[in-house]
C-alpha cells in the first residue's frame, strides 16, 4: 500500500522546522556501527537537520559533518561514571560498577544528554525496548512533574480529515501497562507536550474509552473521567476531554452528537487509550488496516528525550526518528 499523503507532507514540514533551527540539536546513536544507523546519521547530517553522535567505530562510510565518540576513549568518561555513581549508589552500585556500567553504549548515551553533551539519543535498533528504558531512566531521569514514563506513536494515516491532516498522537502502546487515572493523566499531559513540540500544533486530547459521556456506566469509564478531572486541574491549559469514543473523538458530525459543546469531541490530535492493550493494538491496526505510517515510540516523561526503536527498523524509520527526536527536544 503507498504511503500517505500526510506522511511526506509532515515529515517535509518538520525538515524545514529543523533547517530553520540556528542551533543543531545533538542526537546520540548509541548503535553507532550498525549500517542502517549510520545510513540514517549520514542523512540527517547531510541534510543539516541535526548533529548525529555515532557511539564506536563504524566500519562503513561516515559523513564529515558526523561526529563518532568511543565511550572507552572519551575524556569525560570519569565525570559521566562519577555522575551515574551518584545517581545509582542508593541503589548498591559502586564506583567501579558505575564505571563498567558508563562504558555501555546505551548508558553512555543517556549521560551524555544527562550531561548537555547531546540533546537526546535513539536506540533500541539492535537493543530490547527495556534495554533503551532502564537506559534513559538510570541516567536522564523524570520531569519533576511526570512520574509516569510512557511512549506514543506519531501516525500518519490516508484520513486527511482527522487529526492534523491525517497525523496523530497515539498513547501508550508501549510501557505503561494499566495505567491507574493519575498514570493516565500523566500520559495525556506528556503526550500534549510531545504534540506541542513534535507535531507544532495545539493538542486537543481525547480521552478515549468504549463509553462517550456516560453511555455506559462501568469502573473502566470511570477510571477515564478521573483521570480527565486530574488533567484539568494539573494543566488548565489544555483542550482535553472523556471519556470519549474513537468516533466521538475523530469524526466532527459524531463528535455534534455524543459530546455537543466539546472542545475536543471531533477534532482530537491526541488520543489516549485507557490501557496499554487496546493502544498497541489500535496503532498496529491503523499501521497494517490502514497503511498509516507509524514512527516511535517516543519515550515521555524523562528530563530529555531518548527514543526507541524496533530491532526490525529500517534505516528511513531511524532517520524519521532522529527528526522527532530532534523536534522533541524543543528550541
């Protein structure tokens, strides 16, 4: 099936975002000698879409304008492991382990951003998802007001109607498994954030369930309207609203008629699903039903950015990550 509309336009959208950024964001790859990530560096590079950091030694052809750390050889490998001591010693860790433990591709990636030595990092291209989380919540660490981290897909679909042309925000098909209703409201204030810098749009976020505004009447919809209650009193800024079905959330003439007077009802970006089930398996039906094309997850909730990808990921999808990374990590 040929890739959406929505999909180049976006990406062509946040190419130019990027070029127009004076300063380049740095973005770490900590699978620095895996062919498909350098592919993707030497793309991002050329195109002056971002400063990427291949972590080893790449044996194939790296672009000038790439930067290559080997973390064994690199100057601030001692302040790095002395970092990770402090924030793992509560946890048992000694100073030689830290030191062992900064040497890890992924690890040194994630105290280089902890650091401001790079402004974020992808992995999870030869790595598990778990691998790339304890990674980034061992160095990077929480946003003081996030304690829940959580992923979301950006989905580029063929229904141009919805969303921002045809793109969505889709949380958390990833981490959190049953999201209790403050988890769920920690996933919709990161995930409108994420929509605010990646995408550079205002969020409308749908809470989503199998109820709209009290259709029915079960402790599963309940746990989405306390947890748009706690959205709206953490972060009153937001257009937000639940529970709300997929088509009251997406289809305007619905949204009329199952939530009259909604902000949000019809004109959702954003959709967060109650549970880590029906989000997985509505991006993947999305992706394999729809031919949308899907990129993440972005993790949320750390201090700075760290993404993850599929071990299967081609070299495009490295590179559309690296953009969204690059996004993610603001101005």
């Amino acid at each position: 099936m040929q890739e959406p509309e929505s999909a180049r336009r976006f990406f062509d959208q946040q190419r130019e975002r990027l070029r127009q950024q004076i300063i380049k964001k740095r973005i770490a790859f900590p699978e620095g000698e895996d062919p498909r990530v350098i592919a993707a560096a030497n793309r991002l590079c050329t195109e002056e879409l971002a400063i990427p950091i291949l972590m080893g030694r790449p044996s194939g052809q790296v672009a000038s304008c790439v930067v290559v750390e080997q973390p064994e050889n690199n100057p601030k490998l001692n302040d790095y492991a002395r970092l990770l001591y402090e924030k793992r010693r509560s946890r048992g860790v000694t100073e030689m382990e830290a030191r062992r433990m900064a040497l890890d591709p992924l690890v040194f990636a994630g105290l280089m951003v902890a650091c401001g030595d790079a402004d974020g990092f992808v992995g999870g291209a030869a790595t598990t998802t778990a691998d790339t989380f304890r990674a980034a919540h061992r160095t990077i660490g929480m946003r003081p007001d996030i304690k829940t981290a959580s992923g979301v897909m950006i989905v580029c679909t063929h229904a141009e109607q919805c969303g921002v042309q045809g793109v969505l925000a889709m949380a958390d098909p990833a981490l959190v498994i049953e999201p209790t209703p403050s988890q769920l409201a920690d996933i919709a204030i990161a995930t409108a954030d994420t929509v605010r810098n990646v995408i550079g749009v205002e969020p409308a976020v749908a809470l989503l369930s199998f109820s709209t505004k009290g259709s029915a009447k079960h402790p599963l919809a309940s746990k989405v309207i306390e947890a748009r209650r706690i959205v709206e009193a953490r972060r009153p800024d937001l257009h937000v609203d639940g529970e709300l079905q997929a088509d009251a959330a997406l289809v305007e003439s619905v949204g009329r008629s199952k939530a009259p007077g909604s902000t949000v009802a019809g004109r959702a970006n954003t959709l967060i699903f109650p549970d880590v089930g029906s989000a997985n398996i509505g991006v993947k039906l999305v992706e394999r039903l729809g031919g949308a094309v899907c990129t993440g997850p972005l993790f949320q909730g750390f201090a700075k950015p760290a993404n993850d990808l599929s071990r299967g990921c081609l070299a495009e999808d490295i590179y559309r990550l690296g953009i969204l990374t690059a996004l993610q990590a603001g101005d």
